[in-house]
C-alpha cells in the first residue's frame, strides 16, 4: 500500500509543477524595440575631410588692408593617415581657407603639413604656407600646428592650434574647430 500511495503523492506533485503559470505583466524593458549600438568614428579610416571654422591674431603693420589684427578664417581641409600600429600614425595634410571676410577682406592661404597623430587624437606637425597677404611680399613660410581629434559619433571634432613665423615679424597665431568624417 505504501508504494501505490507514493506512486499518487509523486504523480500528484508533478502534475502541480507543470500547471501554467499565471501570465506575467510585461515590462517596458521587455517590451521596447532593441536598441542598434550607437555608431563610432572608424579608428582604422585612413582618409579624413571636412570644414574649419577658426579665429587668427596677425601680427600686422599700420599699412595693412586688416581693419583689426583678429580675422575670423573659414576653410576645409583633408587628412590621409598612414596607419603605424597602436599608438603612433603618419598624417600628411592639406588645407586651404579663407581669413578676414569679418573685415570685408578675402585672403585666402593653403597649407601642406606632415607630422604624426599619437592615440589617434593628438596631432603634431609641420609644413608649408603660402599666402598672397604679406606686407614684405613673403608669400612662402613655416606652418607649425598642434591639435586633439575627439571622435563624436561617426564624426570627429578637430582643435587645432597653428603657428605661422615670420622673418620680417608679421607672424599668425590661430586656432580653428571643425568636424571630420
């Protein structure tokens, strides 16, 4: 008698432990829409281009077309990384802007830098600038920039800092933000 009573207490158990469960309320994290990860600037991405908006002090003379020693300059610019490993890339970059449309001025420039970018987000380099605005008729100098390139999105954001000197004392200190992709 003993095993047919266990026999009905186990069946009885079991049946009790497959009965449906009473439905749960859903939650909004179950129910939402999954979300799609939010797209990043591509590391490995070996060409860069896009606008600069930026602000340069021009060491100037009293016989300049500048009104004010502050133009506001306005360009593009494109930047080819050579890929190097972890931490160290070549960059070879080339910019052209315009400076002083603030004044009613347009003088325009292009630059052709080579440097390195460390982390992928520090720059640093050197290069050539030409421009057809200079009192002592010096259209050829010495570019030298620094910058950081934070990713923002599928974008990046660069800042730099430009130095331009100059023999006769008519240098150019700037700083532009852009936006690359």
């Amino acid at each position: 008698m003993l095993p047919l009573a266990l026999a009905l207490a186990t069946a009885h158990a079991t049946s009790r432990d497959l009965s449906p469960e009473p439905p749960v309320a859903a939650t909004e994290e179950a129910t939402a829409p999954p979300q799609a990860p939010e797209p990043k600037a591509n590391p490995e991405q070996l060409l860069f281009h896009g606008f600069r908006v930026g602000y340069t002090y021009v060491n100037i003379d009293d016989d300049s077309p500048l009104q004010s020693p502050h133009p506001f300059v306005l360009g593009y610019e494109a930047t080819y990384r050579a890929l190097g490993g972890e931490w160290l890339d070549v960059v070879i970059i080339g910019n052209g802007s315009v400076a002083g449309i603030n004044q009613s001025i347009f003088i325009p420039s292009a630059n052709g830098l080579v440097g390195f970018a460390i982390k992928k987000q520090i720059e640093v380099g050197t290069g050539l600038n030409w421009s057809p605005f200079d009192p002592s008729y010096n259209y050829v100098h010495q570019v030298v920039a620094v910058g950081w390139t934070p990713p923002a999105g599928t974008f990046n954001l660069p800042i730099h800092v430009t130095w331009i000197p100059d023999v006769d004392g008519h240098w150019r200190l700037g700083s532009t933000i852009g936006v690359n992709w």
